[in-house]
C-alpha cells in the first residue's frame, strides 16, 4: 500500500506540445552552435567535423521526435504516475537536437530538442536540493550533466538570437540555482562522490562558464559563476596525469573521451584566459594519449584498441 501512495504521488507536468516551445527563424547563422558541438576543432583545425557530426538525426534518441510529453524513456512512466522515480540523463538528448537543429537550420529538431529539455525544467522548478532530485539516487552526477547540457543550448539559442524567452523563462532560473546549490567544490554537497571523476567536473566547469557568457559581467551572479568555473576547471585539470583523465586512480576509454569534449567546451566558452590555456593544454594531452589506442582509417572507420598505457 505504502509503495502504491508514492508512486500515485509523482508529478506529472503538462508542457504544452513542442510547437509550444519557440519559433526559430529560417533563415538563422548556423556558424555559431559549432565551436561548442564535438568541440575537436579546438586542437587541431578540423573544418567541417563539426556539422557533418550532426549531420544524421538517427543518431540521437529517437523518441524525442515522438514524444507527446516531452518524458524521454522511462521517464514517461513517472509522467503517467506509474513510478516515483525519474531521471535527468534521459532528458539530455534534448541539448543536442538543439544544436543540430541549429546547424542544419531545422526549426522541428530544435522545437524538439526544446520539448525534451521543458519536461526536465518543469519537473525542476521546486527543487532547492538537488542531491536526490526526481528520486534518482545518482541525481548529483545526471543533474551535473543535464546542467551543463542546459546551458550549452542556452548559449546557444542566445547567440544565434533564437528563443530569448524560453532561455530567460525556463533556462536561465535552473542554470541559477543550480549553480548556486553547487558553488563551491570544495566544500559542496553537491560533488559528493564526485571529485575524482574528471568529466563530471569538466561538465560542471564548463556549465559555469556558459552562465558567465549568459551574464552581464555587472550582474551580481557572474562573479560567483566565474570563480565556480575556475575552481571546477582546477580540481578536474588536477585529476589529469600523463595525458589522461582518471576515474578513481583507473583508466576508462569512456571517461576519456567525454572528459575531452567537456574540456574542449570549456576552452571555447570560459571568458577567463588563464583557464582556456589551461584547458588546451590539457586538451592536446588528453587526444595525444586518445589517439594512441583509436585506429581510424583512410575512409574515417574508426576501431578501438587495447591502450598502451594505464595510469
């Protein structure tokens, strides 16, 4: 009985349908989303990966082109009252159907990734403490990303001068508080379990450094979001050794490479030199070492190997 009662009291939130979202203009500059989409380019001058990266759909999650809620996986299941749990990482594709709707110029990819990233916002918007948030035991590590997903699309949309009052209705107040609730790495709750996996960090220093180029630099948040960039950036820079970026003293090609493209976000957007250098510095090490076990052929087929080296 006890179980049924919880679960007959999960939220459900209705959001409209995705055309509710946002008009995105046809005829928008599709340059913008690429310095923050694979972010490669950042290391070696890769014209032309950025778009062709988003250039088929079907690699994304599909539902999110179905979706009459905008709940992604099992998600729909806490929409429907069927469980007391949900989870933000379902909802994360929707930051990328942003970006290649924005590249490929499609208003439906973006109104969708938009639709996705809406069901998370507005299950949110209650949330002060963000550690169990949805129920999900794992909420610090799945809300970190999904903060810096958030942002990422809020950049943007911004820049592109697309969906200002999505950005500043829906966006912009989670980006706040959830800054905010994890400020300091140092002393957080909200890094439990957390300080040595690099990526995670990257993710949070780079979601930081997307609210700094979301503020005005008069505002009162942008100090505090500033320092919270550098001080996430520091802590995961540290945890990088001979090139690569470890999780828990091991050596994880999954880790590696998501820890790459959180760092090369982070160069592109932190306002702060000190810590772009940094970054590629530690970039140009970090795909040294990815290189070393990735065999990628004359035709772009790319085959993982055994890596030569653990740390």
């Amino acid at each position: 009985q006890d179980e049924e009662s919880d679960v007959s009291t999960a939220r459900t939130v209705e959001i409209g349908t995705a055309e509710d979202t946002c008009s995105v203009d046809a005829d928008l500059d599709s340059t913008g989303p690429l310095k923050l989409s694979c972010g490669l380019g950042q290391v070696g001058g890769t014209p032309g990966l950025d778009r062709a990266f988003y250039r088929n759909p079907d690699r994304f999650q599909k539902e999110v082109f179905i979706t009459e809620t905008g709940a992604i996986r099992t998600n729909q299941l806490f929409h429907e009252g069927k469980s007391d749990k949900w989870h933000a990482a379902h909802q994360l594709c929707g930051a990328d159907l942003v970006q290649s709707g924005l590249v490929q110029q499609d208003e439906r990819m973006v109104q969708r990734g938009l639709f996705a990233l809406q069901w998370a916002l507005a299950n949110l918007e209650d949330v002060d403490d963000f550690s169990a948030a949805g129920g999900d035991p794992s909420a610090r590590l799945h809300l970190s990303l999904f903060f810096e997903a958030v942002g990422r699309a809020a950049v943007l949309l911004r820049s592109g001068g697309q969906c200002e009052e999505f950005v500043s209705s829906k966006m912009m107040p989670f980006l706040l508080r959830f800054g905010k609730w994890g400020l300091d790495p140092e002393n957080s709750d909200s890094v439990r379990g957390l300080k040595d996996r690099a990526n995670v960090l990257l993710a949070r220093a780079a979601g930081y450094a997307y609210l700094t180029d979301l503020l005005e630099e008069s505002d009162d948040d942008y100090h505090w979001a500033q320092e919270s960039c550098k001080a996430y950036s520091e802590l995961a820079l540290s945890l990088i050794e001979d090139g690569f970026f470890g999780e828990a003293g091991n050596f994880n090609l999954g880790v590696q490479s998501s820890s790459i493209v959180f760092c090369a976000r982070l160069a592109a957007s932190t306002r702060s030199a000190v810590v772009r250098v940094q970054a590629l510095n530690a970039l140009e090490a970090a795909v040294k070492r990815l290189h070393e076990f990735l065999d990628i052929d004359e035709e772009g087929n790319v085959n993982i190997t055994e890596p030569k080296v653990f740390s």
